[in-house]
C-alpha cells in the first residue's frame, strides 16, 4: 500500500492543516475508483488535541476548576485568517480560555513578512522613515514577574517564556524548593532591575507583555 506523507511549511497551524488535509481526503475519495480507499495512519497533531481533551475530562471527573487551561494562538499573516477557526477549535475542546497573542521577531526594524497586516495583533509599527519599532512604551514594571514563570525541563526556574535561552536562572527546584527559589536574593535583585530600568534588560526591550 503506498504512504505519502505531508509535512506543514514553517509556522503553519498544524492542527488546521490536518483538519484542511482531511476534509481534501474526504472529498477525493467521492472520486476514487470503488476498490479505492485512504487510511489516516499517523496525525501527530492528536497528541495537542487529545492530550487537552483528556486534561479536561478528568477536571470534570473530579468536579474541579483547575487547571486553569488556556490555548494560546500566535497570530502571523500567513494564519490570521483562522483566528475564527482557533476559537472554535477552543470551544470545542473545552478549555477556559482562548488567548490570541502577538509574534516577537529578533530583527523586526527592516520589517518581517510575517508580522500582521491587523494593528491590534502587530507589535510593531512602522515609522516615517520606514524602519519599525516597538509599540510599547516599556514602563518600569512588569506583573509577570509577581504573577508566573517558567521551569525548564531540566528544573531550571527562569523569569519568564522569552528567557527562551534561560540567560536568567533564578534557581532549580532540583535543588531547592520552589517556594524558597521565588522569595530568593536573585529574584528579587531581577524584580529591582526592572522596577528600575527595565530597558536595560535585553529579553524585555523586545516585549509587550506584562502590561
């Protein structure tokens, strides 16, 4: 039996592109010869789909309100047209929340053509001398750094999800418990320096959250 496998381009919505692949099966197949069938044998996006819906099934077993479950969908010009389809998506998997958030890109000043053609998605604006620059004004404060972070896999508590390289580790909770690691002298220093001067900060320059 021959396979063809499909591979989704760079930043496409994978589990958009499996709904689109499967509905141009289904209507194919009204054309296949009657001896002609097709099998989804793989679809690695059921992994996300199926996990969240698992993760919800059991909140509603044990008749509990958390985790609160949030889907978070990067808006980009090549999918924000399926902002729709992703609310959609969340609906019917049945989580809390449906968060449409805005792309970061390293080196937004000559532009990028993935940044959207809608304002309120962009980060970004372009200036009169055609160059961009960040929207945000960034004030010297940030509630993230009160309300959350991020442990890596290897335990490593670091300030935030666009410390993506973890420059800013303020502990492990391999070695400590995490309560300690959020009241400790490295956490506090970090929340000083961006109470201070927080464009100093590298990872924040380029930033729109925490506002």
């Amino acid at each position: 039996m021959p396979t063809i496998g499909i591979e989704a381009v760079p930043k496409a919505n994978a589990i958009e592109a499996a709904k689109g692949v499967k509905r141009a099966l289904a209507e194919l197949k009204e054309r296949f010869p009657s001896d002609l069938d097709y099998q989804v044998t793989i679809d690695t996006t059921r992994a996300v789909t199926e996990g969240i819906r698992e993760i919800v099934a059991q909140k509603k077993l044990k008749g509990t309100k958390n985790p609160f479950i949030e889907l978070q969908f990067l808006v980009l010009k090549s999918n924000q047209h399926q902002m729709k389809e992703i609310k959609k998506l969340g609906k019917d998997l049945g989580v809390n929340s449906v968060t449409l958030k805005t792309a970061q890109f390293y080196d937004f000043e000559k532009g990028n053509p993935q940044i959207p053609d809608i304002n309120r998605f962009a980060r970004y604006k372009k200036t009169n001398n055609g160059l961009y620059k960040i929207k945000n004004r960034l004030p010297n404060h940030c509630f993230r750094m009160w309300r959350g972070c991020v442990i890596t896999w290897d335990g490593q508590v670091v300030p935030c999800c666009f410390d993506k390289d973890a420059l800013f580790i303020m502990g492990s909770v391999e070695d400590s418990p995490f309560a300690d690691i959020w009241a400790n002298k490295n956490y506090s220093r970090f929340r000083w320096k961006i109470l201070h001067n927080r464009k100093n900060m590298g990872m924040c320059r380029n930033c729109t959250e925490g506002m």
